[in-house]
C-alpha cells in the first residue's frame, strides 16, 4: 500500500469518525458515562449496605423508579402499555434477569468487588451471547468469530492474574457472581431479539413492574418490609443512591434511542459503547475508590477490544470498509 492511498484512507476515516461525533457517537459516550454513574452508585450503595435487606431495598426503588419512568416516556411516545401476550410475557422474563442483574451487582460491591474488573467479566458476556445466537438463532459463527472468543477467554483469565486452576477456583464471591451476571445478560439478550418489535419503555415498564414485585417479595420473606418506614441517615442514603440509579437507567434509554435515531450501526455502536464503558468504569475505579491500575487491567481493554472487532461481524466489516481492506 503506497503513500497516497494511505493518506486517502485516513481521510476517509477521520471525516467518518468527524460525521459520528456530529451524530450518534456523542449519544452512546453518553450511554456510557451514564453506565458508569450507575456502576459507581452501585458500588457507593454497596458500601453503605449492611445486609442482603439493603440490597434488595435499593432493587425495589429503581425498579420502582423504572415503573414511573417507563410508565410516562411510554405515555409521551403514545405507546400502549398493554400489548401483546407474548411481548409481555418476554419482557416480566426480561424483567425477572434485569431484577436479578440489579440485585448482584449490589452485593458484588456489599462483598468488595472491584468495579474495573467486575465491569470487565460482564463485557465478557459477548461470549456466551454469541453461543446463544448459534444454539437458539442457528446463526454460525466464522473463524474470525471463534478467534475473537478465545481472545475474550484469553482476555479475562489475564485480567484476573493469570491464576492456577486451584486459584481459580478460590477466587472471591464476587468474581463468580459477575460472571453470573455475565451470563443472565447474555440470555436477556436472547429475550431482546425474541420481543424486538416491542417499544423499549414499554418493556421496561414491565421490567421494572417485574423487578418491583419480585423485591418486594423477596423483602418480606427476608423480613425487611420496615426498611420502607425506615428513614435513619443510612436508609436515606440508600433511598437517595437508589433513585439516582432508576434515573440514570432512564437516561441510558433515552441516549441508547437517540443514537440510533441519528443513525448508528448495532455492531460499531457496540464496539464504541463496551469500549468507552469499560475504560471510563476501570478510571472510575482507580480515581474515586482506589482500586489499582495494573498491566493486566491494561492489557485485558485491550485485549477485549480487539475480540470484540473480531467476534462482531458487522463491527468487523464496518472497520474494513474504512480502512479498504476486503473481510474473509
């Protein structure tokens, strides 16, 4: 490849990626610093919860605050709440693994967790999403694709220290229960593809509805109903942390809506969401709970990165096409 077409490539590139940051781009960053507030909230809720009880009083209020919030951005769009069966019945299954990734990620913290390398293993949830497309939506999967996941496998066992297999298998709590996370999101997104004609607002009300009914339940059998007549300075704390993550869980939608009304691709736009989400989580971490930044953490962004591009085929072609090369 000479001087000239390279030049001409990276004019092409730099006018593309100045159309993105026009457009949808500045929508999905924001999506992602969004998620990353939520991430630390749950850390700072996490912190402040003493028991299981506080973990799932703070699930009950954002899903509480996802109920209103879908409830009046669903009325706006003059969608109605009451559809089909079958929509519904997806999104309460939706909303059943959406309760139970709310729930873990607050423990995770309950338990110490460490937010860079948690919202690292639930990135990783790529690859039991793409297992579920071959088993359940016979997509089949390319090389590159099967490349990308043994770069992701790859990723994530260095991102963790490289640790034995004895080590492995003593990592803390949390580790496991990220993974877990991990794989519940992979099968909401089966749900997602299953019930995608539904308005997303919509399906989140019901998710929300979901989540609210389900911890309240789960608050009773605990016996933690009196957290709700509770107002001591930790519960109000835990009421004021619990309502910042139902809002900003709105405002993921609404970014994650505009970015594709101004015309973003699912597989770039992904490629830029996991990206910027993983990297601004991991500074958040080091910056405002002092977690430690280390090769290996360095390494895995990385890493995952480029499993990513590998593993998305639409991301793979996208960044082909910029660059003039032709995919296999």
């Amino acid at each position: 490849m000479d001087i000239k077409n390279i030049k001409k490539i990276l004019k092409h590139t730099a006018k593309e990626v100045e159309e993105m940051f026009k457009s949808w781009m500045k929508w999905t960053f924001l999506e992602a610093l969004t998620r990353t507030i939520s991430k630390v909230f749950q850390k700072i809720i996490g912190t402040i919860s003493h028991t299981f009880g506080h973990v799932l009083f703070a699930a009950l209020i954002v899903g509480f605050v996802q109920v209103i919030g879908g409830f009046i951005l669903a009325k706006v769009k003059h969608q109605k709440i009451i559809t089909d069966i079958g929509s519904i019945a997806g999104s309460c299954l939706f909303g059943f693994n959406a309760c139970l990734c709310t729930i873990l990620p607050f423990y995770v913290f309950v338990l110490g967790g460490d937010i860079g390398i948690n919202t690292f293993i639930i990135t990783l949830s790529i690859i039991p999403g793409a297992l579920i497309d071959v088993i359940f939506f016979k997509h089949k999967l390319e090389l590159k694709q099967w490349m990308g996941i043994f770069i992701a496998v790859f990723a994530g066992y260095f991102i963790l220290g490289t640790p034995s297999l004895s080590e492995f298998m003593s990592m803390p709590l949390w580790v496991w229960l990220s993974f877990i996370i991990a794989i519940i999101i992979a099968i909401n997104q089966g749900i997602t593809q299953k019930i995608k004609k539904i308005d997303p607002f919509v399906k989140n009300f019901w998710g929300g509805l979901t989540t609210l009914v389900i911890s309240f339940i789960a608050l009773s059998f605990w016996g933690s109903l009196d957290l709700l007549t509770n107002f001591s300075p930790q519960i109000q704390k835990l009421w004021l942390a619990s309502i910042v993550v139902g809002l900003i869980v709105i405002a993921m939608w609404t970014y994650n809506l505009l970015s594709y009304k101004e015309g973003a691709h699912i597989a770039i736009k992904k490629l830029v969401m996991n990206g910027s989400y993983l990297t601004i989580a991991m500074f958040c971490g080091i910056v405002i709970f002092n977690e430690p930044l280390n090769f290996a953490k360095i390494s895995g962004v990385l890493l995952y990165l480029v499993a990513f591009s590998f593993m998305d085929k639409g991301t793979n072609e996208y960044l082909a096409k910029i660059s003039g090369l032709k995919t296999t």
